[in-house]
C-alpha cells in the first residue's frame, strides 16, 4: 500500500526534504511496480520541477526500518550532505528494542563488519578479512521489560558508522539480537523488526543552521 505522501514528509525546503519512512517501504529499489521513497518523492516533486526532478539519496533505512531520513533537492545540497555524513558532521539515533539485557548497561560497539552480496547478510569478521570495515555504536539502556519471556530491553542507539545491517548484527553479536529480527535472531520470532531511526542532526547545506528531527 502507498501511503500518503503528506503523511511521511516533514519538512521540505528548496534544498532538502526530510521524511519519515514507513516500515516496509524501501529506500530505493529496481523492481518494478514496488514503491519506494525515491519514487514518491520525485512523483511529489515532479509538477514542478521541468524534467526528471532530481532526488538525491544521502542515507538509506532498511526496509523493514521506520524512520527518519534527509534527501538533497540539488547536487550542491547532496554534495555538502554526504560530506557530512563521512566526516561524522551526522548524528543518526535509533530506538531498538531487543531480546535480553545488554551488559553493561550502557556502552561501545567496535568491530569489524564484512557484508556478504550473495545472502544479503553482514558478520561480523576479522579486521584481516578482505572487505572487512570497522563498525562502532554507542547504546544505552533504557527501560527493562521483565514481564515479558524472555525479558527485553529498550535501548537508545547513536550510530558512529554506517554498515550493513549494522544495529542488528552488532547487537545480535553480544547476544541481545533485535526484537522480530528473524535474520540475526530468533527465526521464529512474531511481529515486526523493534527498530526506529528516532533522531537525525544535521548542519542545512545552504543555511548552516543546526537541523534537528526527532520522532516521539
């Protein structure tokens, strides 16, 4: 189902838009007939823009991820953002809820992470593995759920790099896997994957304001 596109944009100027993307729909995708936020956004820009509207992807969500994500409306705009976003000028924050009670209660997650294209899985490796990249995140705790069995966690993440389904191997790793996560957890979990891109800070690409989103 499409959603509204009203319902997911929540701020748009001449230069960027910020979405909040719904859980199920991808980022970008080459199937035919599947929507995606490229598709819908361009589709939204197209009345007035002469041409192909141009739409810059900056940062993905994976599908069955909700959550906040900022798109460029000119190359100067992409060009400036995606700066940010290697040089760590990017702050992404996450809520996850996950199986288990992570020990310590708050800390950080550095390892190597290596993707593999033919499952669409990433592990986690040796720095020595060929394709191997660093991955670090810093979690906290927030709130314990005991009456429920197992007992699960919510926990506030602030993503430092951006991996492959990074959240969810790293936390699978020290054994606190996502909730609904049937990939990097239990293959018979019920219900959707517990995780929401919560907070996005940015610096605007034209104005150099502070930009600050957040998701209740």
């Amino acid at each position: 189902m499409r959603p509204e596109i009203d319902s997911i944009i929540i701020y748009e100027d001449a230069h960027i838009i910020v979405c909040r993307k719904p859980a199920g729909i991808p980022t970008q995708t080459a199937r035919i007939g599947t929507p995606d936020m490229v598709s819908m956004l361009k589709t939204h820009l197209a009345p007035s823009s002469e041409g192909e509207p141009y739409l810059a992807v900056i940062h993905r969500l994976d599908q069955p991820v909700e959550g906040l994500l900022v798109f460029a409306k000119t190359p100067a705009a992409a060009r400036e953002l995606n700066r940010q976003l290697t040089t760590s000028g990017f702050g992404k924050y996450y809520r996850a809820v996950v199986q288990g009670v992570p020990e310590p209660a708050e800390g950080t997650l550095e390892d190597y992470m290596v993707k593999d294209g033919r499952t669409h899985t990433s592990r986690i490796c040796d720095k020595n593995t060929p394709g191997a990249k660093s991955a670090r995140l810093h979690y906290r705790v927030e709130k314990i759920y005991r009456d429920s069995d197992p007992a699960t966690s919510l926990v506030k993440i602030k993503l430092d790099t951006g991996r492959h389904h990074q959240i969810r191997v790293q936390m699978a790793h020290i054994g606190c896997p996502l909730a609904g996560d049937r990939k990097y957890g239990d293959q018979k979990s019920t219900g959707h994957l517990r995780l929401c891109a919560c907070r996005l800070e940015f610096i605007h690409p034209a104005t150099q304001k502070d930009m600050v989103f957040e998701l209740s």
